[in-house]
C-alpha cells in the first residue's frame, strides 16, 4: 500500500509549526503498519530490502541525531511506539520539533539499542549540514541506499535537460536514477 500524504504551507513560519505534524504522522501511520516513510526529497538508489529484517531503521544525521526523513519500521515496532508517545509532550516552538524527531530517537537509540539499527552514512549522508557535498562534485554515493537531496539547500534541477550541464554529485545520482549514467559527458537522453 502506497499513501501519499500532501500539503501545502503559505510560509516559512507555518512551515516551521507544521513540521513536527508531519514526523507525527509519519510514525504513527509507521507505528501501526509499518512500512517505509520518506520525505519528497529523498532520492532512492537501491533496494531497502536488507534494512526491513531490523524492527526499524534510520540514518545517522549528526553526532547528535538520527534523520526522520527516510524511516523503515516494522509494525508495531516498539521503538516506534514509544517515539510516537513522545509527541505527547510536545510543546511547539520553533526547534522543539528537533528535539522530538532528530535529537530524541537518538536519545532512544542509545536507551533501547537493540531495538534499532542505525545507518551510519547510507540513508542520510551527506546531512543537512554537508550541502557542499551534494551541491558540489566529488562525492562518493556508490554504497547508498538513498540520498536525501534538501532541496532547501542548493539548486535542485526542474526539468531532465538541466542534468547535462550539472556537474555535482545532485547531478550523477539524478542521471544515474533517470538514465543508468552518472557521467554528464556521455549523457545523451535521446
């Protein structure tokens, strides 16, 4: 089963408020069905089929936290339950959501080890904080299951003829993911 679930901001700020809604309702769906949850910038590379033996799955994002933006949980993963049980407590100002979906299934993870299985650097690498990595050539994406693109933070191409031109690791995975090529010299999409 595949659930798409949209919706659009009028702002930055309301953006910001919305945020932990959209964690939430991603593990609470996950918490009952399991399942993978990915944000709509999350491009995927190869199969997530070795990471569904573990109850749940997510990347390392920094030292500190674990990315909410590719989640890979079996149901009723207890992990899970008590993350979604957190929000409870939530009280919304503006880096609180950080806490409940980055910072506190890191906290768990270090709680409930054996109830998780981290990615070190192939479901959320390279992080929000390493956009130069992604935006820039060099690279190497060769043992990632996805790449999450942060589209927030570097020039994202619209349209499939940008790609010949764009020599950044965005460009190799995308030509890779739409043409089965990384290099931007043989690219030839006719």
């Amino acid at each position: 089963m595949v659930a798409f679930i949209s919706f659009s901001c009028p702002s930055r700020e309301l953006q910001n408020q919305l945020r932990p809604i959209t964690c939430t309702i991603a593990v609470s769906s996950l918490s009952d069905n399991g399942g993978v949850y990915l944000d709509t910038d999350v491009l995927v590379l190869k199969s997530f089929d070795p990471l569904k033996i573990y109850d749940l799955t997510l990347g390392r994002e920094t030292s500190f936290g674990l990315g909410n933006g590719i989640i890979i949980a079996k149901p009723f993963s207890e992990f899970v339950c008590i993350w979604f049980n957190a929000y409870r407590d939530y009280n919304p100002f503006r880096w609180n959501w950080a806490y409940y979906s980055v910072q506190f299934p890191n906290l768990l993870a270090k709680a409930m080890p054996g109830s998780i299985h981290i990615e070190e650097s192939s479901l959320q690498k390279p992080a929000y904080n390493e956009p130069h990595k992604l935006f820039t050539h060099g690279y190497d994406w060769s043992n990632n299951y996805a790449i999450h693109v942060w589209k927030r933070r570097g020039r994202v191409p619209d349209r499939p003829e940008e790609l010949q031109g764009l020599n950044t690791t965005l460009g190799e995975v995308m030509r890779y993911i739409m043409y089965g090529m990384k290099s931007r010299l043989a690219f030839n999409p006719s």
